[in-house]
C-alpha cells in the first residue's frame, strides 16, 4: 500500500516502475499497438545509457592512436642510430604478434572450409562457389583494366631516366621464364606434402656458382638462394649533406666544381623522383577508383543498398590490413567485421572469405599492372594492343598464384616482366615506395573480399527467390517489403505512449513536442516517453 501510494504521489517514480514491469515482462501482451515499440524519446526514461558512438567503436579508435604512436617512436629513436640489435629488440612484440596472427591462419582456414561447405549441399555450395568467381574474375578485370588505363593516361615512365640507375644484377644469370613460374605456380597447387605445404611455398631461383678450382669441369652450377638487404640510414646520410652543403656554400668559388656536380646529379634524381612520383600517384588513383566506385557500383546492383555503409562495417579490416600488409593474417577481423558488423550469414563467408584471402587479389592485379607498364614505357617498349593485352592477362594470372605476405607482388612481377620481354632488374626501380603501396593494395584486397560475401549472398538468396516464387513474384515481394517498410515508419512516426501525472495516454510524436515546449522547466506535470 506505502508502496502504491508512493508511485502516485511521485509521476516520475511511476512512469520508470511501469517501464520496468514492460521490459522485464516481454511476453505479457501489451495494450497498445506493437509497432509503436519503435518509437524514439525526445526524453529518455531516467536511468537509461544510450551507448557513445565512441565505446562503439573502441577498437577502431584504439588501433588508430596506436599506429600514430608507433610512427612517433620510430621517428624519434631513428635520430640516435640505433643498432640493428636494438631494432631487432624493438621489433620483437610486434613480431610476436605476427606470429600469433599468421598461427591462425591454417586452423581458421581449414575450419571455414570444412564446416562451411560440410553444412551445404552440392547445389548451394555449387551455387556459392560460381557466384564467387564471377566476383572474383569480374573485379579482377576491371581493377586491371582501370590501371592499364590511367597509366596510359599519366604516361608515368620515361625511358631517358633509366640510365641513370646502376643494375646490380647485371652479372647475374638471367632470371627464370614464365613457363618456370607457371609450373611453380602449378606445384604450389599440387604439393606432395601437406604439412610442409603449411608453412613453405616452391619458387624457381637460379644463381651460378662456380665449380670447384680441382674440377676441370667449366660447367655451371644452378643453386637457390635469397638475399637479404639491411635498411638504408636515411636520416644520416640526409643531415650529412646538409652539413657538406653548408661547407660549399661557405667555400664560395672554390667549391664551384663540386658544387656544379651535385646540382646536375640533382636534376636528375629530382627527375627520377618525379617520375616515381608520378607511378605512385598513378596506382593510388587506380585503387582508390577500384575501391570508392568499382566495388561499390558491383555491390549496389547486386543488393539494391548503400553500399558505403556495408564497406563502413569493415573499416577495421582495412586498418588492419595497412598495418599487416597481409591479407591472411587480416582475416581474422575481417571474419569477424563481415559476420558482425554487416550480418552476412557465416555459410557465405566461410567459403567466400578463405578463398579470396588466397585468390581474390584485385589490389595485386592493378599494381602489376600499371608497375609493368611502368617498366615498358621506361624501357621505350611501344605499346601496341597486343603487348597491353599480354600485359593484362598476365598480371590477371600472376596476381592469382600471389602469396597472401608482404611484397608478395614483386616476386610475381618477374613474371610479367618476362612474359613481355622486359628486364627483371628493373624491379629494384620501384622497391623504395612498394613498401607504401603493398600495404595500400592488401586494404584493397580485404575490403574486395569483405564485399564478395555480401555479393554472393545477395545473389544466391535472388536466385533461391526466383527459384521459388518466379521473377515476378520476386519483384512483388520486394514491393511488399518496402511498402512494409514505408507503413512501419508512418506509424512510428503518429504515436507513441506518454505517461502523464501517473497516467498512460497516447499521443502523437507533434503533441509530445508541443507539451514539452509548454512546460517552461516546471516540475509539475512531468512525464516519460516510454520506449514500449
């Protein structure tokens, strides 16, 4: 009784008991219209937490104060010429990590192929499987159409620059054919050991080694080996030169000669930064037109949606994807950014995903590309249409054999390069800014694998409709639905409840609104909005 006579005397008190005994008593039929559930406060019940849109996305915002962290450490702890065992010592957390995340990648990949394709049938999966090729080879060749064109376009490369680089590798036995790195690429499919599959990959390397001086045998030996180069001290040779430039400049005319020197060596790096610049600029703009307008048009006629709002839901996919340079050790995140965020159901992306971490290299496509043409035009090559198509099918079938790892795309560059006739060793041209365009381009992978689950889905389930219902009636169910859609927000929108005085009445959304602007900040007459 003390308790009833206590909600009456308080409004407030009893607008949030009547709120409490509907939320917590869900399945009790309510006396009022159910769509009004939907209707939102313009004064939440006290008490309520509406969540920030910054817990939302803690994650996202974490990994982004930690990538801006990491470039201030590195920038401030390469002034004191740190020792490569320092760096080693540094680098070892991050590596540790690495390690966790590509430890994930075999388990993650063989449970997503097993559970997935065990739980359909052969129709499904079929159904499935086709749709994501067609994804797959339809985004591959417009990534690479795209960058074909903008690089005739741009004309990055300039053969008179290429003088002025010095090939190491001239001594060296030329590099193996593309008839060599197809059949790798064949034994890469077809391994003989399974568990040596998981962690070791084949490549065709040939390097002559000379014979022993007590053989008479002038015959060379063919060995496979890798180099490993150390990173450049940029930093100081930088503040050297400035030093020797402020020494010339003190010395006047008698450093004339040397001076002269080092500004027509400049002329020429600057044009060979400029050119490279231009390369860079050339692939940036090719993904992001393949990222901002191919993906997203390829998805809109497939779902009818906005498709910038699903490629939100994998924006940390992305920032992972920079940081890793590597599309498998992002698809973790990438699982969880499809399945959670966008609610693709995980019978798509347990085969769409795997799949496309090792195939789907749409980013890989349009770098070899454009880095080939790149090479040809520095080489003077003439570009007819049938050395641009050779160029285009062969980096469509070398992005395919590209390992899912950082840089993986220079190694299948030589297969281009050869296919075409041109150098190996003009790759070392471009190693200096791959490093910014790899990790570029493996966002553009992931964010291309993330919108093939919502493809694939999207026409599997128009195909089981048609299938079912007829064309027709597929057209009037989507009708229906967006009538639905239409009528639910019209009814949002006319009423929802109010608790007045210790009283439930209904009224309009503009009644609430006014009575709100009538109270004039007295505590008399209060009331809630109930969220029903």
């Amino acid at each position: 009784m003390r308790f009833s006579i206590g909600l009456s005397a308080d409004p407030a008190a009893a607008a949030h008991f009547v709120w409490f005994v509907v939320r917590s008593l869900p399945t009790i039929p309510r006396p009022f219209d159910p769509m009004a559930s939907q209707c939102v406060s313009p004064l939440p019940v006290k008490g309520s937490r509406r969540k920030h849109p910054l817990h939302e996305n803690l994650l996202l915002v974490l990994t982004l104060i930690s990538v801006f962290i990491g470039i201030g450490i590195a920038l401030f702890v390469r002034q004191f010429q740190p020792s490569q065992r320092t760096i080693d010592m540094i680098g070892f957390p991050g590596e540790l990590f690495m390690n966790l995340l590509k430890s994930l990648i075999l388990p993650l990949i063989a449970a997503s192929l097993v559970s997935g394709l065990s739980q359909l049938d052969t129709r499904q999966s079929g159904r499935i499987g086709a749709f994501a090729a067609l994804y797959y080879a339809i985004t591959m060749v417009l990534a690479v159409t795209t960058g074909i064109c903008l690089v005739l376009l741009i004309h990055p490369g300039d053969p008179s620059i290429k003088e002025h680089f010095a090939s190491e590798n001239d001594s060296h036995p030329a590099n193996v054919s593309a008839l060599e790195k197809l059949m790798d690429l064949l034994r890469n499919m077809f391994p003989d050991n399974i568990v040596q599959a998981t962690f070791q990959q084949m490549e065709t390397e040939y390097v002559e080694i000379r014979p022993p001086t007590n053989v008479s045998s002038t015959t060379a030996i063919v060995h496979a080996v890798h180099r490993h180069i150390d990173g450049m001290n940029t930093l100081g040779m930088i503040m050297f030169f400035i030093a020797l430039g402020l020494v010339m400049g003190h010395l006047g005319r008698e450093a004339k000669p040397l001076a002269d020197l080092f500004i027509a060596l400049n002329k020429d790096l600057s044009s060979t930064a400029r050119m490279l610049a231009l390369y860079v600029l050339t692939v940036f703009i090719g993904l992001m037109i393949h990222l901002f307008l191919t993906l997203p048009a390829i998805l809109f006629v497939a779902t009818r949606k906005n498709p910038y709002r699903y490629m939100r839901g994998l924006l940390q996919a992305a920032i992972t994807a920079l940081g890793t340079a590597s599309t498998a050790a992002s698809l973790p995140v990438t699982f969880r950014c499809v399945e959670q965020n966008n609610g693709v159901h995980p019978q798509y992306t347990k085969f769409v995903l795997p799949v496309g971490a090792l195939v789907n290299m749409d980013g890989t496509a349009l770098y070899e590309a454009v880095a080939s043409m790149f090479i040809a035009q520095m080489n003077g090559m003439e570009m007819t249409p049938g050395a641009v198509l050779t160029m285009a099918f062969t980096a469509t079938l070398a992005s395919l054999g590209a390992a899912s790892m950082p840089s993986a795309g220079l190694v299948t560059m030589l297969i281009v390069l050869t296919a075409v006739g041109l150098p190996a060793s003009d790759v070392t041209m471009i190693i200096a800014v791959d490093w910014l365009l790899d990790r570029i381009r493996t966002a553009t992978n992931v964010i291309g694998d993330g919108i093939g689950c919502g493809f694939v889905e999207a026409m599997v389930e128009r195909r089981r409709r048609r299938k079912l219902f007829g064309s027709e009636a597929e057209n009037d169910i989507a009708r229906t639905e967006e009538q639905l859609a239409n009528e639910t927000q019209k009814q949002k929108q006319m009423e929802c409840w109010t608790v007045e005085n210790g009283k439930c009445r209904r009224r309009t959304i503009s009644e609430s609104a006014k009575m709100e602007e009538d109270e004039n900040g007295t505590t008399e007459g209060r009331r809630q909005i109930l969220i029903c």
